[in-house]
C-alpha cells in the first residue's frame, strides 16, 4: 500500500492511500482532514470539502494536477505540500533550501565505493565524497578497532567506573556522575542542548563531507562508537540523508560542538533532514522515507559523534582543494595577460630562479616557460615586439613568480596540516583499547587547522591582490597602449569599467576577511573551556576569500581575452589560444556594452570546473618532459618544481636593467 508524507500548515503527516487510482485532489482533503483531526478547533475549517488547496512537490517544488491519480503522478513515501488559498504562508515553511540544491536534480546514487580505515584518507577523497560520486564502507581492520574500543566502554558501564563523558556530565558538570539507568538519556540530551547553532545550512555537498569525515574519525577505533552504530551512520550517508547543520556556532574547542550535534540530531531522527528524494523534512520522516530508522544512543555514543574538528576540516578540505586549483590557473591567466601587454619572458629564465630555490617559485616560472616559450610555441604577439625599447615590465608580470610562489607553498604547508588532521582522532576522553582504558586530553582543540586556513586566506587573497593591478593595466590605455577599459567607442561605451571596480571590491573585503579569527579566543562553559580556536570562522572566511579570488581572476581572463581582440590578427602561443577558445565558448567578444554578470559567473564557472588548467595541463606536462633528459638521474622533487636547467626564451630582446 502506497503511502505519502504531506506537509500542511507546519505539520508534517503520514497518509496512506489504499489505491493508487485515487487522485491527487483525494490526498489533499485526506490530508487536511487528518490535520482537522489533530487540532482542538479543527484548525479554523469546518469541514475538509469546503478547503481549497493546491499540491506541489517538496523538492523542487513542481505543482501536481489535482485530477492526476497518485499513481501516475506521484511515487510511493514522495513528500509533498498542501497549500491553503489564502493562507499567507512563509517561503521558509521548511528551511531554506541551501545554496546548490538545484544541482542535486543531477544526483545520481554513486555505484563506487571508498574504504575508511581512519588512516589514509585524502583531500581530494573527501571532496569527492561531498559530490556523491562515491559511497562508504569500512575496512575490516577498522571494524575490529571499532569493536574492541567499545568493548572498553561496556567493561566501564558494567563496572560503574567513574569516567568524563560516559558516566558524569560535560564540560562544568564533570564532577557530576549519572547513574546507569540515565545514560541513555544523557547522550541524548547532550545531542539535542548542544544542537544550537545559528545561520544558513551547509550546503549538501558540504554536510556530506562533514558526515564522511566524521565516519572516518570514528573508523580509528579511539571513539567507543558501536559497530552497529556506525554501520548506521553509513548508511545514512550512502541514502544521503543529510542532516540540517547551521554554519554558525562553533568556537572550535571543545571541538565543532553545535553543528556536530545538528548532524547527530539528525541520525537519532530529530530536527529537519534534507535528501535527493524527499527534500526538506523532518528527520524521522526522510529516514523512514530511505528504509532507515533512527540511531538508538548507547553510552558515550552521543559524545563520540559531536566531539571533534570535523566542521574546521571539512570545509579546509575543500579550501585547500579550491586553492590549489586556482594557484594554477592564475599562472596561466597572468601568462595570457603578459602576453596582451607585449611582456617580456626573460624574467622567467631558469638560471634566475635556481639562485633563489623556493620551490613554489620554481614551479610557477617553470609554467610560464612551458606556456610562453617561442621555441616550443611561437607567437605572432610576442613577435611583433621584439625589437620594442622597453627596459623591464611591472612588478605584476615580472614578479609573478614570487608572488604565486609563495601562494603555492602556502597551499602545500596547509595542505599537510589539513591531511593530517583529517586522518586524526579528536575526541575527548580516547578508547585505548590496547591499553583497556580512556585518557582525557585535548585533541579535540581547532588551533591548528584554525592557524593553518587563516594563513591560506592571506597567503591566497595575494593571488586577488595581484590580478586586480593586472586588470588595471588592461584597462588603463595609458599602460596598456590598448582601448580605455577595452571597449571601442568610449564614452557610449564603458566596457571593463566597473568590471574592475568589482575586482577592487572583492579585493579590499578581502583585506578584512584575512584578519585571523584564531588570534581571537572567548572563555565557555564556566571558564571549563577556556581557551578556543574560532576555527569555524577561519575556515568559513578562508572559502569566501577564495571564491574572491577566483571572481577576480575570472574578470582577468575575460579582460585578458577581450585584450587579445584589439592584437588580432596577431596570435599568440598554441596553449594560450586554446584557453582563449574556451573562454570564447561561453563568452563572445564584446562590441558594445551588454549585461557583463553573467560572463564573470561564466568565467568563474569555467575556472571552478578547472577547465582552464585542463586545457593548458597537456602543453605544460608535454613540456616539463621535454625538459628533462632521461640521461639524467633526478629526484622526484626536482621534477616536480622543475628545477632543472631549461633553455631560456629567446623570443625577446629587452634590455634589462639592475633596478636601483
């Protein structure tokens, strides 16, 4: 027998439907009457017939025919809203659906799997997993960690032994011991007192990394989680039923407590639930609506899901990936700007760079070579400004090298601490099991990957820094020996006028953005708690300086691209073409002024996406092997940063000077 869950009104109902010949139209009176029923004054109606109503989908919010049958129109446990004429009802009846909802009308349950064994996981597998492109199973090494930890919790139960977090309270009420009759019920009630976070939900790409992390922790075996527990807590995440999880309200020490405890609130069926099937709706029901029911706490359990630094790392994951992903595609729009102000390449020689060998450095002049080199690449641009009597370039070209340099070692020494820290148990106390005991500590405490995501926002906003004072060149005639703000007819036209000015704006609330939130600490829990990490923010304000970043190198590619118009028919080298081309496949020209927002959303779509470094990535790898000699024994990390001698490009003739 089909059954549909039906909101009306802010209450949540279970309908059966003995046919599914029954029309839509019959679900809704049915609904209201059951609402009718539930209500001292039969909510204001008096009968169900008189109602009028419409119908729509929860997700998506799609409007049924009320003459379909449920059969047809419907599938079986879909959720669904009867909406009152009349009724003046808030757009957030259930809460707002998070930023990037609508692409999960894309999802598609993932048919992979990835093994958690606490140990081994990666950046870019965590990433992954918030996508969906993969589900969760544990190894059976972590399996038997899992069980043997809980052993120890049970001993302690059967044994009444006084220990933090299992048989007393939490943070001030330490001292305070629980007899074994309530310790079911303190698990819960830690969960639902600690769920009291503020602000918008994470997004679903983003709680389903916090939960994977989660499960990663607990698969350690220093958690005392069950093993059946936490089978369950995977199966929540392979149905992806994603628990609603306010950005807000983490300090970052006793771990990310609120929003922990809003994932946990979710798995023992509680607060409101989001998944590709059903949408919004409260918890118990989208469990339900997958065939899962709601995690029953044993002792310690609600302490093991909450207490960590899942929320900081999670969201640094994605950072670091997000960084590291457009460090190497500002290398190529900085490339493609030089090119568009005839700059020389001499700046990047090989022997330059091998006299100060910070590898981040190396790297970065090593990709403007593989991308500019004349020998490998001609281009009529370059060509064409030869002979010119320019002495030098500005410091935004010719020190690109050392500014994107450092901005990549930056990413690497965040990248170690985050990988670490994803791989890391941070509860408090730990399950020794091989020690048959627990031990109270600090593992839980956000300050290092705090300190690590506030030094990747500064390290990373120097990217935004630097490609705002490239755009300015490209606009300003009187540098660029190009049209004002790279448009013809200025003056009916502005062009890059105010494309620029955002890019200075992005800038400067950047400069902000980069006061570190972990130099900050406020004394919790009755001084308990005394010292804090403020590791939420500095992980929250590290993705908005990057997506900063990456508005405003994508201005900088539209602006370096539009540049490129006024040189035709002059081309430049083949890789930069390439990634002209791909610009010009979501942007054309511009003529005349049009509405500019959504060619930058284009351009930061295409650099999110990657898809500039997977145009330019064959040129530069073809090149970084035709520049080692096989005859030649290296090291892996001369390789990679391509320290070795490279033949210097020719395809200038400026002439230096020392600067004074």
């Amino acid at each position: 027998m089909p059954r549909y869950t039906v909101h009306i009104r802010g209450e949540w109902l279970a309908v059966p439907c003995l046919s599914s010949t029954n029309t839509v139209e019959w679900l809704g009176k049915e609904a209201v009457r059951r609402y009718m029923k539930n209500k001292p004054d039969n909510g204001g109606f008096t009968s169900a017939e008189e109602v009028k109503f419409y119908i729509r989908r929860c997700k998506g919010l799609g409007l049924l025919d009320l003459d379909d049958t449920v059969g047809d129109a419907l599938e079986d446990n879909e959720f669904v809203e009867v909406v009152i004429e009349g009724d003046i009802m808030s757009p957030d009846f259930i809460p707002s659906q998070p930023e990037g909802v609508h692409l999960y009308s894309k999802y598609r349950e993932p048919e992979q799997y990835i093994s958690l064994d606490g140990n081994s996981l990666t950046t870019e597998d965590l990433v992954n997993l918030g996508k969906g492109l993969y589900k969760i199973k544990l190894t059976p090494e972590a399996e038997i960690k899992v069980k043997k930890s809980r052993e120890v919790i049970e001993r302690i139960v059967k044994e009444q032994t006084v220990v933090y977090g299992i048989t007393t309270g939490f943070g001030k009420f330490a001292r305070t011991v629980i007899p074994n009759s309530n310790l079911r019920e303190l698990q819960v009630n830690l969960v639902r007192s600690h769920s009291a976070g503020v602000g918008k939900p994470l997004t679903p790409e983003r709680t389903r990394m916090l939960l994977a992390l989660r499960i990663n922790v607990l698969a350690k075996g220093y958690s005392g989680i069950s093993l059946e527990t936490l089978e369950q807590v995977i199966e929540v995440f392979n149905a992806s039923c994603l628990p609603y999880i306010p950005e807000k309200g983490t300090v970052g020490a006793s771990g990310d407590l609120a929003p922990l405890s809003h994932l946990a609130l979710g798995l023992i069926g509680e607060g409101k639930m989001w998944s590709p099937k059903s949408g919004w709706a409260d918890a118990k029901y989208v469990l339900e609506a997958h065939g899962l029911k709601p995690i029953t706490l044993k002792p310690k359990e609600g302490l093991a899901l909450i207490n960590g630094t899942q929320m900081i790392t999670s969201l640094g994951c994605e950072a670091v990936e997000r960084a590291e992903a457009i460090a190497r595609q500002a290398d190529i729009i900085a490339a493609l700007t030089l090119e568009v102000l005839k700059g020389t390449t001499r700046a990047f020689d090989t022997d330059i760079h091998a006299v100060r060998p910070h590898r981040g450095q190396a790297e970065v002049a090593f990709r403007f070579r593989s991308l500019l080199d004349s020998d490998h690449h001609p281009s009529e641009i370059a060509e064409s400004h030869r002979f010119c009597d320019r002495v030098q370039d500005a410091y935004t070209m010719r020190c690109c090298p050392q500014v994107h340099g450092i901005v990549n070692d930056t990413i690497a020494f965040v990248k170690d601490i985050i990988t670490t820290e994803i791989n890391s148990a941070t509860d408090n106390p730990m399950v020794f099991a091989e020690r048959e005991e627990t031990i109270s500590g600090g593992n839980f405490h956000g300050e290092y990957p705090a300190k690590a995501l506030d030094y990747l926002a500064i390290g990373v906003h120097e990217l935004a820094a630097i490609s705002e004072r490239r755009i300015e060149r490209l606009c300003n005639p009187s540098l660029s020996e190009l049209p004002a703000f790279l448009v013809t007819e200025g003056g009916l036209n502005s062009g890059f006028m105010i494309a620029h000015c955002t890019a200075a704006a992005l800038v400067s609330e950047n400069k902000a953005l980069c006061h570190p939130s972990s130099v900050d600490s406020l004394s919790t829990s009755a001084a308990t708690e005394d010292h804090v990490s403020m590791g939420g923010w500095a992980a929250r304000k590290a993705l908005r300086v990057i997506e900063h970043v990456e508005q405003v190198l994508a201005i900088e590619l539209l602006a370096a691209c539009q540049g490129i118009e006024f040189l035709r028919p002059l081309r430049t080298t083949t890789p930069l073409e390439k990634v002209y081309d791909l610009v010009r496949s979501v942007v054309r020209p511009w003529i005349k002024d049009r509405f500019m927002a959504p060619d930058i959303e284009a351009a930061h779509r295409l650099l999110v996406e990657q898809k500039v470094w997977e145009v330019a990535k064959p040129y530069i790898e073809k090149y970084r092997r035709e520049h080692i000699p096989e005859s030649r024994p290296i090291s892996p990390t001369a390789f990679s940063l391509g320290l070795l001698r490279m033949s210097a490009d020719d395809s200038h003739d400026h002439k230096h000077q020392n600067e004074l």
